[in-house]
C-alpha cells in the first residue's frame, strides 16, 4: 500500500482513492503538516472506507502514523550515562526528598502499578487530602513533548523538580533539601562523580530525567503486530485495530509512535473530586479553545493504569470506550472531534480487546539501597 504524504495537493490525495483519504482524515495529515486541523467532514467520510482483515495484514504502513517506539534520545545538556540514571533511580524512591522523609516519587509513581498509583486521584502530603488530577504513568514520557495533563512543563528536567517543592505533593523547601543531602556522604560523592559538584536541585532533577529516560516499554503484541508478525494480534484484537484507525476515529489525536499527538483537547471528561472545574490548558495557556482541555495521554501500556482521565473518572476501558462511543460529555467547549460512534456492543468489545494489545513488556526496576547518613568514622 503507498503512503500519502501531507504534502502533496489536496486533488492528487483525491485521486489516490478512499482508503489514502483515511489515511490524511485520520492521522498522517496531522501529524506530518503540525498544525493543520483535519476537518470533521473529511474524518465522518473516512469512517465510512472499509479496512478488511485482508487488507489490514497487507498494509504496510497504518493511518495515523502509528509505528514502534524509537531510540530514547537524551537532551544535549543531560546526556544519560550509567551513573546518572543510578542516582537518579535512588532520588526517584527516596522519601527524604520530601519534607517529612516520607513522600518517594515512587509512592505515587508506584513501579508495580505502572507507575501510577491506581487511585482516581492521588492523596497528597501530610493529611493525605485528594489532589486534583489522577496520577499519570511516568512509562514513555521521554516521548511526550510536554509534560502534566496541562503542559506546564516544558522538558524532564524541568517536571521532576516541581512535585519536589509542591506544598502538596512532597512540600520540601529546595535550600533545605540540598543541604540535606549534601549531608549524606554517599549522595555528596555521587553528585560529584556524575555532575563535578555538590547536590544542587537542577542536577536532581537532571538525574531524575536520566532515570526516568530508561523508564521505556517495548515489544506489547501490537508493537510485535507493526513489526511484521501478522498473528501477534488475535481476530478479535484486529477488529478492534480496524475500528480504531477508522470507524471509531481514535487516531485523530492517538497516533505517532507513542500513540499521542501530544496537543490539547476538550473531550468532555466530566468533572470529579475536589477540582469543581478544572480549565487544563488554559491555566497555561489562557486562550477560551483551551479551556478544559487536556494533553491526550499515550494509551501505550493503558491496562495497567486504571482509572481513568485527568481526573480518574472513569473506572474501566469499557467505561471510556462506552464514553466516546456516547459522543464524550455535554461541555460546550467539546472538540469536534468527538462524536456519537455508533458502535455495536461487539465493537466496542473488540475496540477494548485492541487497546489490551497496547501492554507491552516493563523496564526491570530493582528497589535500590539507599545511602544512609550514619557512616564508620575514619580512624
Ligand atoms: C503525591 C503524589 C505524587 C508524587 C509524590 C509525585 N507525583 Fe508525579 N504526578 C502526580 C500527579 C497527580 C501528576 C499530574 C499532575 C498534573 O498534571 O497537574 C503527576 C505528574 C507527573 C509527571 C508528568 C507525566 C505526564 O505524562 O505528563 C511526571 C514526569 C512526574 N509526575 C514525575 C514525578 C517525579 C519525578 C516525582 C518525584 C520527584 C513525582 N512525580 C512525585 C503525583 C505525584
Ligand atoms: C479529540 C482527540 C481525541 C480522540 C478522537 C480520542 N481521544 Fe482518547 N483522549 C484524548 C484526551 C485529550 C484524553 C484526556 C482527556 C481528559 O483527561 O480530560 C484522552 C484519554 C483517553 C484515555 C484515558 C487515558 C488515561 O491515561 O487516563 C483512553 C483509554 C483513550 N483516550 C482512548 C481513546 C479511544 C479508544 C479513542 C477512540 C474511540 C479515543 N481515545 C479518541 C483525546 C482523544
């Protein structure tokens, strides 16, 4: 099958037929041309063309650009080295870096929860109160051109020092923690070792990043499925493949490599817990489009974060397929986008059938010993 490029003019993607249309409705156009905004229209129409088994397991390239993860590349002022990503592995499960020794980035961030915490929200520190936004996995963020449910941080580095001095999340005061740990021999000499200085918070957080960079999934059936393994995916599986990349429109905003189109969208989450109306991007943003929008999480890995949505409003998958297949919720900032599917109660099986072929194979995570403060005296 050829692959349309995003570039060519509109009456040339014409003529190449229905199925290159849904290529460009549902994904391609999107993510080659950036910002270019695929019309409703063009997306209803493409939902029509009919993807078979047969054609599936022929085609060579699938809308939406999906494709296997790449090669993690670390930034140029952090380049990831084996010490680093060990310091920063003990940083990302030691308590001490909160204000009453207890808060690890772990306790949210839990490995055997995919590193999420499996609660709608996350209890937050001290009095355990609900915080506002459920805790996203931290598996692919390398990935993610942004980082939180609304952007606000730009880079790695920069994400793993706020939850650090977030009065309600580990609520460290930033000098208070430096000295801290430039009071632990073990974490003095490592930080020296790996950064030619004492503990400061941008080398925290830079260590942080290093580890977080190796926290990658590879090898899930569809990935295995993409790579040219025609039965890594059940029947069932690729129906529910087929709705995904055409009926149910799910590749407007899931696709690329780690299924996300990384922008801001409304789709109509209702809202839960003790945010009465959470804006999302617009707190970054402040323009109306914005409002209550949220970054389209990657769905790699999404059997083992339950419940979801920024908020955890959701229980199950069949509740989220039974959510967009209702059209999302009322808002009226909703994007068009999202729009009553139509899916029959075996479609919308099958469709969840597919999205548990996204779970692929964990980073090993060993619980690392970390440095104590007590040390023999040198005699
Ligand atoms: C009290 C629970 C809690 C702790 C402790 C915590 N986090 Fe989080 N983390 C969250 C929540 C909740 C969010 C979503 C917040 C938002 O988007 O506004 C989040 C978001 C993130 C994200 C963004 C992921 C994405 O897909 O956008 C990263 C990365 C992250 N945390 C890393 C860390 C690191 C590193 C630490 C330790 C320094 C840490 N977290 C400590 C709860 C926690
Ligand atoms: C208009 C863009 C868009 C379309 C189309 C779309 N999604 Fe989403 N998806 C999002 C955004 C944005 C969120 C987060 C919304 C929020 O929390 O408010 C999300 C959240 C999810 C989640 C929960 C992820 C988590 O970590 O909590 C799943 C699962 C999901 N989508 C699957 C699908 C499926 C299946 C389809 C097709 C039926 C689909 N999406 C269509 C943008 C989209």
């Amino acid at each position: 099958m050829q692959s349309v490029s995003g570039r060519r003019p509109f009456y040339r993607i014409m003529a190449m037929g229905l199925v290159s249309l849904l290529l460009v409705g549902l994904g391609a156009f999107t993510v080659q041309s950036g910002e270019k905004i695929v019309h409703p229209d063009a997306v209803k129409k493409a939902r029509r063309v009919l993807i078979t088994l047969d054609t599936l397991d022929t085609m060579d390239r699938l809308p939406g650009d999906l494709s296997p993860l790449p090669k993690v590349k670390s930034p140029r002022d952090n380049p990831t080295t084996a010490e680093k990503v060990e310091l920063g592995k003990m940083l990302f499960f030691d308590p001490r870096l909160s204000g009453n020794d207890h808060w690890a980035c772990s306790t949210c961030h839990n490995p055997s929860l995919g590193f999420s915490d499996g609660l709608p929200r996350s209890l937050g520190f001290g009095d355990e109160q609900e915080l506002d936004r459920h805790t996203p996995t931290v598996l692919n963020i390398a990935f993610n051109s942004l980082q939180f449910w609304d952007g606000r941080a730009a880079t790695m580095e920069e994400q793993a020092v706020a939850p650090i001095q977030a009065e309600r999340e580990m609520n460290s005061n930033p000098k208070k923690l430096e000295r801290k740990l430039n009071a632990i021999p073990e974490y003095k000499e490592r930080f020296k070792k790996v950064f030619g200085r004492r503990v400061t918070m941008e080398n925290i957080g830079k260590a942080i990043a290093a580890f977080e960079r190796t926290l990658v999934t590879g090898d899930s059936p569809f990935d295995r499925y993409m790579k040219g393994d025609k039965n890594a995916l059940t029947v069932q599986e690729k129906r529910g493949l087929i709705l995904f990349i055409s009926k149910a429109g799910c590749t407007q905003c899931h696709n690329g490599e780690n299924l996300t189109d990384n922008k801001f969208h409304n789709i109509g989450v209702p809202p839960a817990g003790p945010a009465k109306d959470d804006l999302g991007r617009y707190n970054v943003t402040k323009s109306e489009v914005d409002k209550r929008a949220f970054k389209t999480p990657s769905i790699r890995n999404i059997s083992m974060t339950p419940p979801y949505m920024h908020n955890g409003v959701l229980a199950t998958l069949d509740e989220v397929v039974d959510f967009y297949n209702k059209g999302g919720g009322d808002d009226p900032n909703q994007s068009p986008k999202i729009f009553k599917l139509g899916l029959t109660r075996q479609e919308k099986r099958d469709l969840v059938a597919f999205l548990m072929t996204l779970t692929g194979d964990m980073p090993i995570v060993s619980y690392p010993q970390l440095p104590q403060v007590a040390t023999l005296s040198k005699r």
